[in-house]
C-alpha cells in the first residue's frame, strides 16, 4: 500500500482504509485511485477482516471528488470505468463496508461514500454531486434512487447544491450521525454489532439486501431463497439456537 491510502487491519476483524491526501481534500488522483483499489482488493481476500471502514485523514473533506487538474492535462471526456474504484460496479466485494464520511463528500466523494453499505456522518460533514457546476456528470449517481427519493435525488443532481449531515441523515442517506471527535468511535461501534452476527447470515443478509435493488418482489425472494441455503445448512445455524438455549455468547465458526 502506498501512503496515499492507508490500510489497517485490525486484529477483531475491522479494516480502516483512510484516505491520506489531506492537503488535497483528498480527491481521487491517480495514487488515491490506484491505492483504495488495493486496498478494496486486500479487504476482499483476507478472510480475517470481516468489515471496513472508508474514511479521510484531516478534518475538512472526506473526498472532494475527481481531480480537476488531472482532467484538464488528460483532456477527460467520458471516464474509463475501471478509472474510479466503485464498489459494486467494477469492484465486487462479499463484505459489510461502512463509510465514516469526517468532512465534504463532494462529486467523486459521494460516489465512493455511496457505494459503501452504510453511512455513518460527522455533523460537520456536507454531502454534493456537483457535476453540473463544473459540466460534467453524474452517471455513478443513478443507484441513489434506492435510497432517497425521487424528488429530492433530482434536486440534488440538478442543483449541485451541498446538504447537512443533518440533512443527509433525514433523506436516508446516511445511518449515524456523530460529533466530529466520535465519529470512528460511532463507526467501530456500527461495525462491531455487525461482528456479533453470525458471519454467513451477514453475508447472506447483505447479498438479500442488494438482490432486492436489482429485482422484482417474487424474482428477489427466489434469489434471497437461493442465497441463504448455504447460510441454513451451515454448522453455525445449528450454533446460534443452542447457544440461546444454554444462555451463552454463541461461537461463530464460518462454516
């Protein structure tokens, strides 16, 4: 990993992936790009690290989005998909990802905030797809309309205008709200009631969830079927009730 994405991986299962151009705000260059490819990658195979969370180094943006500068010397038109690293575009992963958003996640910055699974939110953080102040657009937006409504999706994209965290937290965009100081302590507490659950039922339990956005409702629960076998006929759907039944913490085996 390069110093432009830092990658922890901690011993109770969590990775924290920061993105560390503060002096940049953070905006997706090249070695911001390249680094939170790996670091998604690495996430995906170690079997040990369960959830991550995506964060910013400093106190002012969690991402500011695309690198303008870069765009103008490249003469950007239309952006190669594999530019930008979209988790469930050209990134696929298999695991809870939380993004602790600590500042502005503009453009680029909601993309990537928007993509992870959950949203936990710095009430000092501000959320924009500023595309059309700039004369660019928004394509990685259109999965936003299973979250927010329609209407409100609408002006955000055509406005280009910033919203609260508090703001961001009413439409459903975000899940958590916290004060800038504790705002990794809300984000690991999120991601350690994940840790309690069995880790196939999470897997499934999330794989249901994006299932649901991609079909209709009897396609979805054929599919939500389909992809839970694995999770019933695990050792640890046999663990959990006898746990509960001689009162004690059940011991998750993955398996």
């Amino acid at each position: 990993m390069s110093d432009a994405v830092l990658f922890e991986a901690r011993a109770d299962g969590i990775a924290i992936i920061t993105l560390n151009r503060p002096e940049q705000r953070n905006a997706l260059g090249k070695d911001i790009r390249d680094g939170l490819f790996a670091a998604w990658d690495r996430f995906e195979r170690d079997a040990n690290l369960r959830v991550a969370i995506l964060t910013g180094s400093g106190d002012k943006a969690f991402c500011a989005g695309g690198d303008l500068k870069e765009m103008v010397e490249r003469n950007l038109q239309v952006p190669p998909r594999d530019m930008f690293p979209v988790p469930g575009d050209n990134i696929e992963l298999t695991k809870p990802t939380i993004a602790a958003v600590n500042g502005v996640a503009f453009a680029g910055g909601w993309m990537i905030a928007q993509a992870c699974d959950l949203c936990v939110a710095s009430t000092a953080a501000k959320f924009a797809i500023t595309e059309v102040k700039v004369g660019r657009s928004s394509p990685w937006a259109a999965p936003l309309i299973h979250m927010i409504p329609q209407r409100i999706m609408m002006e955000i994209i055509l406005t280009g205008k910033p919203i609260t965290a508090q703001r961001a937290y009413e439409i459903g965009l975000v899940n958590r709200l916290a004060e800038p100081e504790k705002l990794m302590q809300v984000a690991l507490e999120l991601a350690g009631e994940i840790l309690e659950g069995a880790p196939l039922s999470v897997q499934a339990g999330r794989e249901t969830v994006m299932l649901a956005t991609e079909m209709g409702r009897s396609a979805a629960l054929q599919a939500a079927r389909h992809a839970s076998v694995q999770t019933y006929c695990s050792e640890d759907a046999q663990e959990g009730p006898r746990a509960f039944a001689e009162k004690r913490r059940p011991q998750w085996k993955s398996r």
